[in-house]
C-alpha cells in the first residue's frame, strides 16, 4: 500500500503503492495507512521533512467511488471526513516541511491531499492530467478542495475548475498556481527533496499561505464587489443550465461563497456538510452507477459471450455512402482499420469520402489535427461502387436505404464476395433483423449495428441479435464497436429495438400533450427542465415529423388490427399532410426556421391546437380544463420513458437494466442525475412509482399501465439496483 523509508538526511519518503490495481487510489484502508505512516513521520524526531510520491505510472486517480456509492449513512460518513480533515490539518500545521512528487495524472481526491503539501513538483509528462473531476459524478471535492484552491489560486480561476471538472495538464497548473514547479521527468522526486532540505536549511516554519498571518484571499473574498458580482453572475447562469437538477455545483459554489467568507477551519466544516449531504443523494448514487460503473462495464464488454476469441479488424465495408455511411466510416479510419465504402455510383462513394474530409477539414483549421494526419486517415477509405472490393472485409456493414427489398439485395450481393466466416451487420433504426435476415444465407452470422446521428460523434451502438444470431457473432461485433472506441450496449431483437422504442415516447408525449392543448412552449420548456437537452416538439422537428409520421404508418401497416392509433400519430399526420409541416428539413415544422435568425415556434400552432385555457389563467386543481402544471408535465414526460423501458426488459428486448441506463444517457441524452430510465423507477422506489403510473394510467390511458414486472418487484421488495 505504501513504502516508507527514511534516508540519511532525514527525509521520510512515503511511496503510495496499491496493491491490485494499476492505480493508487483513496479509501479506507488505503487512507488509514497513509495516515498512520505520516503520523509516525511526524512523531519521529529523526524526520525533519516528508516527501510523498508514488510507485505507479501515476500518481493518485481519486477517491474509490465503490467506497462512496455504498455510503448511507451520512453522521458515520460526516464523522470520518471530520476526522480526515483534521489529519489534513496535522500535516499543514506539524512544522515539517512536506513536498509531494507528482509523476503523473493527480485527480480528485489526489489532487486535495496534494494541496494539503507544502510544495508540489510535476513531472512533465505529455499524459498526466491534474484536477478535481468529482463534480462530473454528483460529488464535490470533500476533502479541503473548494476552500484549499480557491485560497491558492483565487475564486476566479478556482470556480471553473471545481464547479466543472476539467483536468488540465501540468503546464496549465503551473501556470495558474496549482502546482509550484514542472521539471523533466524523473526529476521530480529529485527537485522535491531538494527543496525539503531546503525549507530545512532556510529555517523558517513550512506553513501554507492561509495559516500566515495577514493571508489575503487572491483577487478579493466574496464579500469584496468583484466577489459578490461573480456569485450573482455564476449563481444564475448555473440555474439556467441545469434548471438546479444538479446539486453538486450549486454545492460547490456555496461551499466557496460560505467558506470563504470566513476563516479556513469554519470553511472546511462548511464543505464537509455539504460534501455529505452529496454523498448520500440520489443524484450522485444514479451518476456513479450509470456514467461510472455501468459505462466501464459495457467498455470492458462485461457482457460479451465467453470463449470466442477476440476478433482484430484490418478491413471493414461500409454499403452506402450516406449520412451514416460516411461517418461510420469515419469512426472506422480513425480506429487504423481500412474501409472500403461502396454506393451505388462512383460518384455517389466519393460523396461519402468527401463528407469525411469536410468534417476532418474543420478538425485542421482549428489546429486539432494535422492535415498530414487527415490524409493518413482520408487514405484509409476506398469509394467504389465495385462489390468485388469487398473481398477480405472481415465484416460488411450496411447502411443503404431503409427499405427491405434493396437491403436484401445488397446483403446477397456482399455475401456473394466476403469469407464464410465474415459477419453482416445492418444499421437499420426500424426494420426487425430477424426479418432482414432472411435474405442472408448465414443468418448466425447476421447482426444489426444500430448507430446514431452523427455517427462519427455519437458514443453509442446498439448491437441488435437477432433470432439466428450466434454467440460468436455477438462477441465480435463488440469487439468491432470497441475497436471503433464506441459503447456497445445488447438488446434482443423488436420493433424500434430498445433505443428508438423509448425515445420515441418522450417525443410522441410532448405530441399527446399538444393535442390535449397545453401550450407548445410550455411543453418544451418543462422537457428542458426534466432535464432533456431537447425539448419534445423541438425534437421531433430535428428527426422530422415526417419520420414520426412514417414510422406509425409502417407499424400500422404491420400490425393491422392490433394497431392503437395515438395523439402523436394524429398530429403528425395533420402537421406532414394537412400543413405540409416536415420538420426542420424542409424550413417548417413545429417550429419556424427563418433563413437569417433564430427559429421560433410557429404561430399557427395556436390555431391548429388551441390551448385549453387561455395562457395566464393556470390554476393547479382547477379540474380537467386547467393547463397541468410543469412538474405534471416532467412526470408524463419522464415516466413515459420509465414505463416503456420497464416493458422492454419484461419482453426480454433488453438484457439487464444497466443497458437501458447507459443506453438512455448515451444514445439521446437522457439526465444522468435520475440514473436512466429504470434508475429512475429505482430512485422513486418501485411501490411510489407503480402508484404514480397508476394514477397516470386512469387519467392518460395505458399507455401509462404498469407493466407485470413491475408490480412484481414492487409487492415483493425487490429492486432493479442494490
Ligand atoms: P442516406 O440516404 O443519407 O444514405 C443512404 C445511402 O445508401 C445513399 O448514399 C444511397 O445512394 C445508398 N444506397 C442506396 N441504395 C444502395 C445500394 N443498393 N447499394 C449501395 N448503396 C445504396 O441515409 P442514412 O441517413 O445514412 O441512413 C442509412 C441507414 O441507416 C438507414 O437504414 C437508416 O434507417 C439507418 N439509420 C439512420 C440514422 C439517421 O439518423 N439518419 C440513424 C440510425 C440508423
């Protein structure tokens, strides 16, 4: 855990080494040591000074959010913070000059116990990265940080920093005053003891800059104008960008605001309530679990079939040069794997190619990629429209037309060239792959590989197995989408599969909503502050109402009589056939897209679906003609997607409920502070969240019915997550 030795000089060296892992990291044992070794440091008369460093290729990741995820119990968990503080303030105080050797990534945790240090050499090393990331979790940094920064470096600079987790390299830190020096690498344990012995030789106290008499805080405390201006401005601009969904930075800026307008120890028992009171919320429970843990996993494939050996890819094809054509295949090159792109025409491949190279363009021009780079990567993708090209692709992906018929033909005309062994994948968004993968003639082989828009940005694919898909097939198509550095999550095959499926009923509420006559700007407003990053009738503008409208005619005709007509295929039927109103792409949708400003909502809206009260005349409990109210509206908009995805693990379309989390918050930016669709069933408690969709249920429909499983769970305790 950590190796201390004490030289000729007089100098305790404390290398934190953790056993097991590739990096140190806080916790309770790991800290207790820590603590226990500097204590002896300090107590030994022998010691005249500590140099702290660390045997792995960095030098600590942070606190161990497995500990923190656990935690329940907010007076225990408050009581060793206090505790931990006052170690911290030990070492400050305890008049031995104490210098940390920071070889490599000092993040979180890490980085607060090397404030706690008198002095702090980097190594300059290309990949370290230093900074307090906590926030990006729901947490703050607990452990001095907001009151320890803000005194080195001054508010200005601090807030950001804490408030949004940024990791800066070590010139960056140096500049600004986080750190006090950047030397070679391996030098730096070297220059720390350097200036131990001579702190030592110098004769003066080691103290920080906030226990010498007459500390003033860097360019003024909050109390000062510039201060009281900057909380105004910070205060305001973070409610109007996260509608207060998320405490922790509204934490952290209290925590500077409070602490420091007051002396260094009150400002520390400041922090650790609120830390505390972080650490307990749901918020960063739903965080760790979804963007943390749920995310390594599906990094890792956790869930990948067993004994299939890992597939290299050397040589991909891309059917269809197309907006998703081109960027797959961007993402492709970019991951060092040759693509061969093929279209129909030529012409219509170097399309593709060209898309590639307009997007990479920009990449140069903002000075983050070379334009040697950019030809190394361009030269990585053959257009053709030459089906023999694709001979030696160890996987074909196609992303032609969305229809069965011309699908069908290229599957046959690619399988007709490929190995044996090579697998087919569609990126088809609506057509079962079961159904598509009768045109294969090796259907074990065949998989669907969902993508989203833009594909050489978007983070997530979703793997659709069909029927006949083999274990194997599985197992390498993750391999691909982790070659690619995406997230896979798995699902089973179904209409809409697991992603489309769910989204699809954020958007088709905002439409029932409309219908109802809510006022349209309402209904997007109170998607923004669910949390969405898009509010529904704005969304369905982005994806087209045509689309809305397409696919419920594609499922009506598939389902025939068992079809049950909604608001939202109502509406999109009146806005693309009556009103010619397509959405975004043709300039007219819910909303008006002027070629020289802003769009707006259109006005004609009112005409069409009149709102049922005139605006200004809401009332909550004035009966069924009152306009609902925001949070009524966030419960239909947010349950309306717990529900659906409650019925796709019931169905068996998903395979465990991580997936639907980590695929929600991924794949169409579902708030990660409720933890994902079933997280937040699990933050509501299944009892109180079956009642609501019982209540939802009898006054909205079944679309809002509570499925089995659910009631299942609820009556017998059981829960999605511990
Ligand atoms: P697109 O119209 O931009 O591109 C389709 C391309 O396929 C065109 O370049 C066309 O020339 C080519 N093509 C048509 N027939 C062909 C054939 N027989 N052989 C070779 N090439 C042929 O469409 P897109 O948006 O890229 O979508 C492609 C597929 O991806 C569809 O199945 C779609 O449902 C799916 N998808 C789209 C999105 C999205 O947001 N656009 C997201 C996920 C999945």
């Amino acid at each position: 855990m950590l190796n201390y030795t004490v030289d000729a000089e007089g100098i305790a060296t404390l290398e934190w080494d953790y056993p097991g892992k590739s990096q140190n990291i806080l916790n309770h044992a790991s800290l207790t040591t820590f603590v226990e070794a500097c204590r002896m440091a300090l107590a030994d008369t022998s010691v005249r000074g500590l140099l702290i460093c660390s045997a792995k290729k960095d030098f600590i990741a942070g606190g161990d959010l497995a500990e923190l995820a656990g935690v329940t119990d907010a007076a225990a968990f408050h009581a060793a913070i206090v505790a931990w503080r006052g170690f911290m303030r030990s070492l400050e105080l305890g008049g031995k000059p104490v210098a940390a050797a920071l070889n490599g990534s000092t993040l979180g945790g890490g980085m607060e116990l090397a404030l706690a240090f008198h002095y702090r050499v980097a190594a300059d090393n290309p990949k370290a990265r230093f900074g307090f990331p906590e926030v990006t979790l729901g947490l703050l940094p607990g452990a001095g940080g907001t009151q320890r920064l803000p005194r080195l470096i001054g508010m200005q600079a601090a807030a950001p920093l804490l408030m949004e987790g940024k990791r800066i390299t070590a010139a960056e830190a140096l500049k600004i005053g986080m750190i006090h020096a950047v030397v070679p690498a391996g030098e730096e344990r070297h220059t720390a003891r350097k200036w131990i012995l001579d702190a030592i030789a110098s004769g003066v106290r080691p103290l920080q800059p906030w226990d010498v008499k007459g500390f003033k805080i860097p360019g003024g405390g909050p109390g000062t104008p510039h201060g009281m201006q900057m909380f105004m401005a910070a205060n305001a601009m973070l409610r109007a960008k996260t509608f207060d969904n998320y405490p922790a930075p509204k934490h952290i800026l209290s925590c500077i605001y409070e602490g420091l307008a007051t002396d260094f120890d009150t400002g520390l028992a400041i922090e650790a309530r609120y830390f505390t009171n972080l650490v307990i919320s749901p918020v960063s429970k739903n965080m760790i679990r979804s963007l943390f843990f749920g995310m390594q996993d599906a990094n890792k494939l956790a869930s990948r079939p067993a004994g299939v050996v890992q597939q290299k890819y050397t040589k991909i094809g891309m059917l269809g040069a197309g907006m998703m054509g081109a960027g797959i295949a961007m993402s492709t090159a970019t991951a060092g794997i040759a693509v061969v792109l093929l279209d129909t025409t030529q012409e219509a491949a170097e399309m593709g190619k060209a898309y590639a190279r307009a997007q990479w363009s920009k990449q140069v021009q903002k000075g983050r990629m070379t334009a040697d780079a950019m030809e190394a990567l361009l030269a990585r993708i053959h257009p053709t429209a030459d089906y023999a090209e694709l001979k030696g692709c160890e996987l074909v992906i196609e992303a032609v037309f969305e229809q069965r018929e011309i699908k069908a033909a290229v599957t046959q005309q690619a399988e007709a060239v490929i190995a044996a062994d090579a697998i087919f994948a569609s990126n088809t968004s609506t057509l079962p792959i079961t159904g598509l993968a009768d045109a294969s003639v090796r259907p074990a082989n065949f998989i669907g590989l969902h993508f989203f828009s833009p594909a050489e940005k978007m983070p997530l694919v979703e793997i659709i197995v069909g029927k006949a898909t083999s274990d194997a097939t599985l197992a390498r198509a993750m391999d691909f989408v982790r070659a690619i550095a995406k997230t896979p999550i798995v699902v089973n095959d179904s209409r809409g599969f697991y992603t489309s499926r769910v989204f699809g009923t954020y958007v088709a509420e905002g439409m029932a909503l409309l219908e109802e006559g809510v006022p349209p700007a309402l209904i997007d407003k109170a998607g923004l502050i669910a949390g969405m990053p898009v509010g529904p009738l704005a969304l369905a503008d982005e994806i087209s109402i045509e689309l809305v409208h397409k696919i419920g005619q594609q499922t009506k005709a598939d389902l025939g009589a068992a079809f049950v007509e909604r608001a939202a295929d109502r509406i999109a039927a009146k806005m693309v056939v009556d009103l010619g109103r397509l959405g975004r792409k043709s300039g007219a949708g819910f909303y008006d897209y002027p070629a020289d400003g802003s769009k707006y909502l259109w006005p004609g809206l009112a005409r069409h679906f009149p709102a049922r009260v005139p605006a200004g005349t809401q009332s909550a409990g004035a009966g069924d003609t009152a306009i609902p109210t925001v949070d009524e509206i966030i419960e239909r908009l947010i349950l309306v997607q717990s529900v659906e995805t409650a019925r796709c693990l019931e169905e068996k379309v998903l395979r465990a409920p991580i997936d639907a989390d980590v695929g929600a918050i991924l794949g169409w930016g579902y708030p990660p502070f409720r933890g994902g669709p079933v997280g937040w069933l699990h933050t509501l408690g299944l009892p109180a969240a079956v009642a609501a969709l019982d209540r939802l249920a009898a006054k909205h429909g079944s679309r809002f019915a509570a499925p089995t499983i659910l009631r299942d769970m609820a009556a017998s305790g059981e829960r999605f997550y511990a």
